[in-house]
C-alpha cells in the first residue's frame, strides 16, 4: 500500500512516485524537446534544455558533473512539478535519478529568462519544498552572471544540507558549443550533435528570451564617477559591493566569450566567501580591481585590472626568458616574441603596438621596470648590474567616458579581450629549460 503523506521524494520507490502523480500528490509535466507552449515561454525553454540534457550524453553527463548528481542509475525529467499537499508552489523543473527502483538523486530547478531576475522568496520557498521531500539540490537558471555555480545571484538563506547552484543561460551556452568543437570532449553520436545544434539555434535566437551579460549594475557608474570626483568611500556603500559584483560578471563573461572562440574552456579567478569583502577594500584603498582568465595551454593566464581613477583597463601575460642566457638576449628574445605577433596578424598589431607596455621583472627588485614597446632598446642600459627574471607584456587602454557607462565599458571590454588575445597571446610562447642530459665521463 502507498503511503498516505508525501514525505521524500529521494529514497521513494519509483513505483510509489507514480502512484502519487496518478493520485494527484505528485503532479508535474514530461519534459519534450519540442513542447506544445509558447515560443519564447520559460515553460518551453525548461522543456527544452531538460530534453536536451536527457538526449546529449555528453552534455548530460557536463551538466551533472557539475551539480554533483549521480549518473548511476536512469534519469527521468519533468517541468512544472507541483506537491499540493505540502506547498502551492510550482518548480519548474525536476530529474530524478532511479537506481534498482529507488530514487537515489534528485534536483529541482528554477528558470527564468528577458529580464526576469532570480527571486529571492521563490528560492527559499523551493528551498523549503527540497528540505521536506529530501532533495538536497536546487538549480537557478537565468540570465544573471556568477562568478562561480556556487554562488547564487540572490542571498537566500539555504539549509545546510542542501546546495543551491547557478547557471547563467550563456554558460549552459557555452557548455553546448564546446561540445561541437572537434576536441576530445566532442560530442560521438551524430544524432546527438544534431539535437545539440537544433537546441542551441533555439537558444541563441532572439526568441526564446535569452540573452548574454549586457549590463553593468547601476553601482559600477555610480562607484566610477565618485572615485573621478574624490569622494570619500566607506565599506558599507552598496553601490561599491553591487560595482564590484558586476566586475567578476563580466570576468565571467570574457571567460564564456574566449571559451567559445578557442573551443576550449577558460575560466576566471576563482572567488571565495572574503573575496567580495576583499575586493571592496582595494578599491577603497587603490581604485581598482583585479581579475584574471585561466587558459589551458597558453602561454600565461591573462591578468586584468580596472583602474578606477585613470579609466584604464589593462591585461597582461607574463612570460619567462631563456634564464641561462645575459639580459641582452633576453630583450632580444621578447622583442622577437613581438615580431612574430606583427609578422602572425600585420593588420591588427599596428593597432595594438602604441598600447603596450613590456614591464622587466627584476630579481630583487620590488618594482618592474616599464618601457613602451618603442623603447624597449632603452631596456638593456636601464637593466645593467640587474638580472631579468621575467617579462609582462601588457596592453593599456583608456576607455574614456566608456568606462562609467554599465553598457559601453562591456562592449569595450570584451572587444579588448578579444584582440589582445587574437594579436598578442594566441602567439606568444614561454621559455622552458631543456632536459638535463647525461654526461659520458672518460673514465666510462
């Protein structure tokens, strides 16, 4: 006999779960990957992505990787799950997790797309549906920007065994184009490459409510234009934690964006629990702030910074010289580095030449010394009885009245990613020391 009261979902047998929807306690929709709703509804766009990850094996197994949610077992995917006995509320989305007739995982979700933000009370409602039913995961899916999938755009109080993940649309974008790059991660059945494909036409039209990170928060001009007029800044200004929140977005959406030019994942700085406390320190103290991309393979991950005052943005590689050979060859080496970029793209390097700054890290020393590019002869004489360690090449741009403006400084920025890495890092290479090798003695 089923059990009257609902009271878990996970450790529920399958078969009692059925019963429950037939009687009315459990009632939710079969996700399709082609459902009879409003084009541009976030019910189509939930029935959507849910079929998606059923039909893709790779992108599912990406997705659910992520959310620490077992892959042993069968899955099953609902939208519009709704417990009428326990909460009037409706989730849009669910997947269950069936090993040896049991449900052995679970994980609600939360869509939203157009402008339509996470919603603090509607999280902890879903929340509070997880706790009683046993579920301990809850996915938020919007249009907002996390610096990680940990971090939620919404401070809701979560309960300790639960975890409250998000995903920006761009990023489960971005997950989805990855896997149609001819890499080792690609996705090996052709159907399933063509459902990915179909499924992300829909994703990136007009249409279908999903758009990439556009705006900076109102705190990001506001902090700006009080820092141009010498104001004084106190820690407890929001509009400091909302500029700096917007800062690591768009950290992650340069990631996003380089990730799906180079078909390979590039992440941001990593953010932990002080990083916002942090971060609001510096640029109280030093009116900027710092990030970085992590890219596999390339010579250097990108450091960024944000100069507040000086409505600079710059980005730099960091590169080590042949360390057995005199600062003379060193300057030639990176000087030849440069060429081979002007040589690689002669169109976009006369461009970029008049912005960069190769900066000799000294050992030692507690300064680099910095030249432009144009001078960089002037290195060897400002060097001597000195011993280079290193090199950073960095490109300084000025953005102007840019820089307060939450749309332009995006635009502006993203399209100075895209060049310094297309005429500058995708060409540059770092030394290595060769490989010891045996030395025959006479005796041998």
């Amino acid at each position: 006999m089923i059990q009257k009261k609902l009271t878990k979902l996970v450790g529920l047998k399958k078969t009692d779960f059925d019963l429950f929807v037939q009687s009315g306690q459990i009632k939710l929709q079969r996700a399709n990957l082609i459902p009879t709703l409003k084009t541009g509804d976030e019910m189509a766009l939930t029935s959507i992505f849910l079929s998606t990850v059923k039909l893709v094996k790779e992108y599912r197994d990406g997705i659910f990787k992520s959310i620490k949610l077992s892959r042993a077992g069968k899955a099953y995917y609902y939208t519009e799950a709704s417990f009428p006995d326990i909460s009037s509320s409706r989730i849009d989305g669910l997947i269950i997790v069936v090993t040896k007739g049991v449900i052995a995982d679970a994980v609600f979700f939360e869509m939203k797309n157009k402008n339509n933000g996470i919603d603090q009370q509607q999280v902890e409602d879903y929340l509070s549906i997880s706790k009683s039913l046993k579920v301990n995961k809850l996915v938020t899916v919007s249009n907002e920007f996390v610096a990680d999938l940990t971090h939620s755009p919404v401070k809701a109080k979560v309960p300790r065994n639960i975890s409250l993940y998000h995903f920006s649309w761009t990023y489960l974008i971005t997950k989805g184009r990855l896997l149609l790059f001819k890499n080792d991660l690609r996705i090996q059945d052709d159907d399933q490459v063509e459902i990915m494909s179909e499924a992300l036409h829909y994703f990136e039209s007009s249409v279908s409510g999903i758009s990439g990170f556009i705006q900076m928060k109102a705190g990001w001009k506001e902090l700006a234009e009080s820092i141009r007029a010498q104001k004084a800044l106190k820690q407890s200004d929001k509009f400091i934690e909302e500029a700096v929140l917007s800062w690591y977005e768009e950290e992650k959406d340069m990631a996003l964006l380089l990730s799906r030019k180079l078909g390979v994942l590039v992440k941001s700085s990593s953010k932990n629990k002080d990083s916002v406390k942090n971060d609001i320190k510096k640029v109280i103290k030093d009116n900027c702030i710092n990030g970085e991309l992590i890219i596999k393979n390339a010579a250097s991950d990108i450091k960024l910074m944000a100069e507040f005052e000086r409505r600079i943005v710059s980005m730099s590689v960091k590169l080590t010289p042949p360390l057995d050979r005199g600062n003379k060859a060193k300057i030639t080496w990176i000087g030849k580095q440069l060429e081979n970029c002007k040589k690689k793209n002669d169109t976009l390097f006369p461009k970029l030449e008049k912005e960069l700054i190769i900066e000799a890290d000294i050992k030692y020393a507690k300064a680099n010394i910095k030249v432009k590019l144009s001078e960089l002869d002037e290195l060897i004489e400002l060097t001597k009885d000195k011993e280079i360690q290193g090199f950073k090449i960095t490109l300084n741009r000025g953005f102007g009245a840019g820089f307060a403006s939450v749309k332009k400084f995006i635009v502006l920025i993203d399209n100075m990613v895209l060049e310094y890495y297309e005429g500058i890092v995708q060409y540059v290479s770092t030394w290595t020391r060769p490989t010891p090798k045996i030395v025959q003695t006479e005796t041998e």
